[in-house]
C-alpha cells in the first residue's frame, strides 16, 4: 500500500512583491475594468518585507521532510532568494521558481491574475509536484521542529479547525446581498465564507472551519475534481481579484476527503500570531514556545519602526543557522 509518510513532500508558497512597478502597471487597466471589493486590493495584501526569507529557512530548519520549495510568482523573483544555495545554506534543486505561466499551462487566458484564490486553486498543475504537498502563504513560518504525522496518518489527512453550522452564515451572507444590491456596493469576500462555499461538496448543513496554518492537498483528489467540473473550474479562476462568490480550494479538497472517509479531524492548534504592535512582545517570546508550531506574520508592513526592528532582529536571531549570512549581516 501506497504509504505517503515513508516519503518527502513537496510544500509550496505563494508570493507577490506588490511594491513591483511592473505589476502595479500589469494591474491597473484590470483595476479600471472590473468591479473590485476593496479588500482585495489593499496594498498590505500585496505587500512583501521579506518574510519570505523567514519562511524558507524555516523550512530548511524545521521541515526535514521537504523535497522541494516551490515559490509561486508572477514573473518575479525574491532578489535575494538564490543567497540560500549560493552560501549553501540548501542544495541547488531544493528552491524552485514557478511562474503562473507554469501553473495556468492550458488556462492561459484567466492570466493575469492578482487573486490568491485563483492562484491556490491552480497549484496542483505544478510540473512535478509530490501526490501530496504543502501549502502555506510567505508570511507563515515554522516555530518548532515538524513532523509527516502533523499532517498525515497514512492516506489520511490531517485537518485542524472546528465544526460550524451552515445556516446563520448563509443567512448573513444574503442579507448583504441584499444591502450591496440596494446600495449599489461591492461585496467584501470573506475567508471564511469561501471555505462555506468550497464546502458545499460535502452537502451537509455544516462544514468544517479552518484557521491560518500551512495546509495538507491531496493533489489527485483536488486535480480530479477540478478537472471533472470545468464550469465549476472556470467560474472559480475567471476572478482577476478576489470576489465574494469564489471559494476556498483548500476548503474544497478538505471537504473531499472527509467525504471519502480519508480525514483526521483534530482541534485547532495556538498560532505564534503577529498582527499589530500590541502582540510584538507575545510573539517574540512566544518563539521559543515549543507548543507552538507555526507562527504567521502578517501586515509587517504597518508595524511602526522600532517594532519593525525588534521583530526582525527577533526572526534573524531564531533562524539565523539556515538563513544566508549576507540576509543575516545586513539585519545587523
């Protein structure tokens, strides 16, 4: 039998450099043409402060079964991304670039796109990517050292979050239908209402709620599915930016394998958090919290600048074995 624990797996993270003129030029004639919520365009949904850098050497330090690092990009590149195989801090095949040229390979007139849930969606047409992966956005990290059995139990994935009813969410959802059709206003898309709809798969009156932490795929499941419904596919990567009626792909494939009797469901786990200069304190100490298995920096960007500072030189310090000595000399 088919054991995905005897093997390593590949663990993929999305990454835009929204600062990039480029883009930002890419972007703008989409922007003037299309009807855009305008949380799917702020700028800390673009923004990168090099957490990036964080991530894979967290990664290479506490993920000893990661095959490859795939960075998904849109004709980018993080600039000091190859320092990691250049002062050997990793082999020269472990880190690889894909385009969404690469992804989107047959879907090649939904590009370009600015939308995460577009992107997510079409991870698993990455040329050589493990059965099972990873996936985690840049700004995630590892906290402690991880094992396969955090996120597989033979062909059974592993899900952390919590049951939610169905109902009192649709209920609100369309009472802002409502309002948005009323006062001529676009829809803010909600994270948690496209795991609801990514959901529906599961034809229950429940679903099963997820948090921010780096999720199991099952690339065949979640591959199959997509590719047996192209209505279904094609409505869902149309989107150039988030929109209200997308749902969550990590959702979908979840709800998948709980269907097919191939999910481990377990409570949520606490997350290293830092979401704003109040919580700088918490998340430097909690580092060193061997509980705490992964941690999430988000919004970094609106830190002001000495806790900027202090959580770099925190993060620098933490990983500073697997991180290239020249990132480490220039946070210094």
């Amino acid at each position: 039998m088919h054991d995905p624990n005897k093997e390593n797996i590949d663990l993929v993270i999305t990454w835009v450099d929204g600062d990039d003129p480029l883009l930002k030029q890419k972007r703008a004639p989409y922007l003037a043409q299309e009807d855009v919520a305008s949380g799917a365009i702020s700028a800390t949904r673009f923004a990168s402060n090099d957490e990036i850098y964080y991530n894979v050497a967290s990664i290479l330090k506490y993920v000893p079964f990661c095959r490859h690092i795939y960075i998904v990009t849109d004709q980018q590149k993080p600039k000091f991304i190859d320092e990691f195989v250049n002062q050997g801090m990793c082999s020269a095949d472990k880190i690889r670039i894909v385009d969404h040229q690469e992804i989107f390979t047959g879907y090649e007139p939904f590009l370009p796109t600015f939308n995460s849930l577009t992107i997510e969606t079409m991870l698993w047409n990455i040329s050589g990517l493990s059965e099972y992966f990873i996936t985690l956005d840049d700004d995630f990290f590892f906290n402690q050292p991880a094992s396969m059995s955090d996120f597989l139990d033979q062909n059974n994935i592993i899900i952390r979050g919590h049951w939610r009813k169905s109902a009192p969410l649709k209920a609100k959802l369309h009472y802002r239908q409502l309002m948005s059709k009323a006062f001529n206003t676009t829809l803010q898309p909600k994270y948690v209402v496209s795991q609801m709809l990514g959901a529906e798969v599961y034809k229950s009156s429940k679903f099963f709620e997820i948090h921010h932490y780096p999720h199991i795929i099952d690339k065949k499941v979640i591959k199959s599915y997509l590719l047996a419904h192209p209505d279904y596919l094609n409505n869902q990567i149309k989107h150039r930016f988030r929109d209200i009626s997308q749902f969550d792909p990590v959702s979908l494939m979840n709800h998948l394998k709980i269907k097919k009797g191939e999910a481990v469901l377990k409570p949520n786990l606490n997350l290293n958090y830092l979401k704003n200069e109040k919580s700088v304190s918490d998340f430097i100490k909690n580092l060193d919290n061997t509980s705490m298995k992964y941690g999430c920096i988000q919004s970094m960007d609106q830190l002001d600048a000495t806790s900027f500072k202090q959580v770099q030189s925190a993060m620098t310090e933490k990983l500073s074995s697997h991180l290239p000595p020249s990132l480490v000399n220039v946070r210094e």
